[in-house]
C-alpha cells in the first residue's frame, strides 16, 4: 500500500470519525441520563449506581463488536454486511457449530470477562475521582454553559461533521482499493447500514 499513503491516511481519518460517531451515540445516552438525575440527591445517588455497569456495557459492545467484524471480514472478505441477517434464516445450530469449530470461541469469551471486570472497576474509579473534584458552590450560569458546551460536543460527535453534511456510508469509499474501503467503517457502522439495506431490501422480506 504504499503507493496509497494519502488514501490510507484519509481511511483512519473517516474511520476516526465513524469511532467518535458511535462513542457518542453511546455515550450521550448516559449524559442525558446525567442531566434528568442531578435535579436531587436520591436520582444522583441511582445515577452513580448505574452509571460504571451501563458505561461498562456500552464499552463492551462497541468493543467487542469488532473482533465479530474481524472475523466476519476473515470468512466473507468484507465487513459486516446486510447478509449477516440471512443467517437467521440458515440451521442455527450448524452455524454455532460452525463458529465453535472455525473460531477462538473460549478465548474471546475468556477476554470479554476480563475486559469487562477491569472497564467496571475503572468506571467505578472516575466516578470516585470525578465525585471528588463536583463543586456543588459552582453558580448555574457557569454548569449551563458546561452543558451547553459538551451538549454541542456531543451533536458533532453523532453528526461525524461540523458541514452541511452528516458522515454517511459513501465516506467509507475512500479508494479504489477494496481493502481500504472494507476497511473504513467499524462494526457499529456496519451493522447500522446493514440493518437498514435489510429492512429495506426485498430479498430479505
């Protein structure tokens, strides 16, 4: 690839922007949750429970969706795509033993529990190290401009531009080169496009 820099180097730059687009779609969902708690003691104490499981799991997700997207892209040679829905079609206890016998099954179950157990014990620490430093003196005017700023943040974030256009699937053709392209859009990205094309296509009614 090395006649192709400038498209290698435009793929992780869109592929950033799809990983920020699907970190914020995640992650604003806990700050709205955020914002409705706050109003009193009881709601911000359920809020500090429930934040480090859900963040963990949200985490978990976007995670480990891309070993599914690798090993999708190992056996179909693209990411995943609208056909992945047509397995559920297909003998589902063939395809299990199909995964079992082709794929590191226990590994990456083995990884997604200690991946999970450290992301909860690190959530749960910044909640404890961001408790600490909440001025409860700060004034209204100073938290609702914070709020504005990071509610801004969050738009952009979900909307992969700051243009007229949103980041869309024809950003991921960033070459010719079908590897660069396959490579583009994370498993979240894929799975969205792919639910879609699937509500839509005919062929799968």
């Amino acid at each position: 690839l090395s006649n192709y820099r400038p498209y290698v180097i435009k793929m992780f730059w869109i592929g950033t922007r799809y990983d920020i687009r699907i970190a914020c779609y995640a992650f604003a969902l806990l700050f709205v949750l955020a914002l409705l708690c706050m109003f009193t003691e009881l709601t911000f104490k359920l809020f500090k429970r429930i934040y480090p499981p859900l963040a963990t799991l949200f985490t978990v997700v976007i995670a480990y969706s891309t070993v599914v997207n690798v090993f999708y892209y190992k056996t179909y040679g693209n990411h995943i795509y609208v056909f992945i829905f047509s397995l559920i079609d297909d003998d589902t206890k063939a395809i299990l033993l199909t995964i079992w016998n082709d794929y590191p099954v226990i590994p990456i179950a083995l990884g997604v529990i200690a991946g999970t157990f450290v992301l909860y014990k690190l959530y749960k620490f910044t909640m404890k190290v961001s408790e600490r430093h909440i001025n409860k003196k700060r004034r209204i005017p100073a938290a609702a401009v914070a709020v504005l700023v990071i509610t801004s943040l969050f738009v952009v974030g979900i909307r992969g531009s700051v243009g007229k256009f949103t980041l869309r699937p024809a950003n991921a053709q960033v070459s010719s080169v079908t590897l660069l392209t396959t490579l583009t859009p994370n498993a979240g990205m894929a799975v969205e496009w792919a639910w879609k094309d699937f509500k839509s296509s005919s062929v799968f009614p």
